[in-house]
C-alpha cells in the first residue's frame, strides 16, 4: 500500500505544478495584452482625401440683400419588391436671396420730376447652403439597404425643401424691402426722389435723406 500511495503523490505533484505554471502563463498573458490594448488607439483613424476640379468659371452680377437660416424635416422613403427603407433628417441651412443684375437693372434719372428710378429684376433665391444634416432615424429595408445613391438623393431633397420654405416665410417680400432701404442710401441726391421698381411690376417710392 505504501509503494502505491508514492506513487499516487508523485503523480499529484506534477499535476499542481502544471496548473500552478499553466495559472502563470495565463496571468502573464493576460498582462501582456492588457498591456497591448493600452498601446493600440481607442479610436480608428480618420483620413480625408480632396481633390479640386473647375469645371466653369463665369462673371456673374448679383446683389444679394437677404440671408435666412432654414431649419425643416426631410422624411425619405423607398419601396421596392414590397421592402421600404425610411430615413427622418433634419437639415438646417441658410438661403441667400436678391437680384440677377443680369436679367436686366437699369438705373434712370429724370431731371425734370427729380426722380432716380432703379429698375431692378424680380427677387430670386440666388444660392442655397445646406450647413447640417442631421439623421435622427434610418430603417433599411430587408432586401432594400441604404447606398450612395440615396445619400445624393436626401441631400438634393434637403435642398429643394429649404427653397421651399423659403417662399412660406414670404422671403420675396423681406428680400426687396432690404434692396429699398440699401439702395437709398446708395442712390441718392440732395432734392431727389429715389424710385426703386421690382420686376416691372411694384413700386417703392421714398425721399432720399437731406
């Protein structure tokens, strides 16, 4: 019984040193990829690529009297094959509007009346700045995902949304009041009148200032 309990201890033996060993092993592991982990960056890096390409370059004459910044909700939705994909954005931007001097602005002075007349064309929405987009949420459909197609396409609708709202906040009407008073104080004379006359069709008559 003794030859067999010596050779059971001698079997035990081994065994604890190997775990006690694989223990280590495992502790020093862990350490080195905590370690590790402390040395890799939290975050992925970012890099951007740019290239500039004119495709046309022209003179233009514009005189822009009116900048509002715009805030609406572009709901877009997709369906094919009975699969709908849905995205909720919230675009903000800013729209500038004014005149076209190239569609025709005249300035006339008639000595006789004592008027200076400004003609001017209608007022226009002359360029639209689409500043933020904001995606609060995207449903892809099962076989209908989202692809850069409808990026282009959320972005143009956010555009034509925001010229839209700008003809319910009655910007025409800010956009020629400030063209009246901006002009007036440019186009003046002592014992003048400054006529300013939008598009043909309205007329804004005030005294120049003494």
């Amino acid at each position: 019984m003794r030859g067999g309990e010596e050779r059971t201890g001698s079997r035990v033996v081994p065994a604890v040193v190997a775990i006690l060993a694989l223990g280590v092993v495992l502790w020093l592991g862990g350490r080195a990829t905590n370690a590790a982990r402390g040395l890799l960056p939290t975050r992925g890096t970012t890099t951007v690529d740019h290239g500039v390409v004119v495709e046309r370059t022209r003179a233009v004459a514009r005189l822009v009297t009116s900048e509002t910044v715009l805030r609406d909700v572009v709901v877009y939705q997709n369906r094919l094959l009975g699969s709908t994909k849905r995205s909720l954005v919230v675009v903000t931007g800013k729209v500038l509007a004014g005149f076209d001097l190239d569609r025709g602005s005249e300035v006339q002075v008639d000595h006789e009346a004592r008027v200076v007349r400004v003609f001017l064309p209608p007022a226009a929405v002359l360029g639209v700045e689409v500043t933020e987009l904001k995606t609060y949420d995207e449903r892809r459909g099962l076989w209908n995902p989202f692809r850069p197609a409808d990026r282009d396409t959320i972005f143009r609708l956010a555009r034509e949304q925001l010229v839209k709202s700008a003809g319910e906040v009655e910007l025409a009407r800010h956009t020629e009041e400030s063209a009246r008073r901006l002009l007036q104080a440019l186009v003046s004379a002592d014992g003048y009148t400054t006529e300013i006359v939008f598009g043909g069709s309205r007329r804004t008559t005030t005294p120049s200032p003494e």
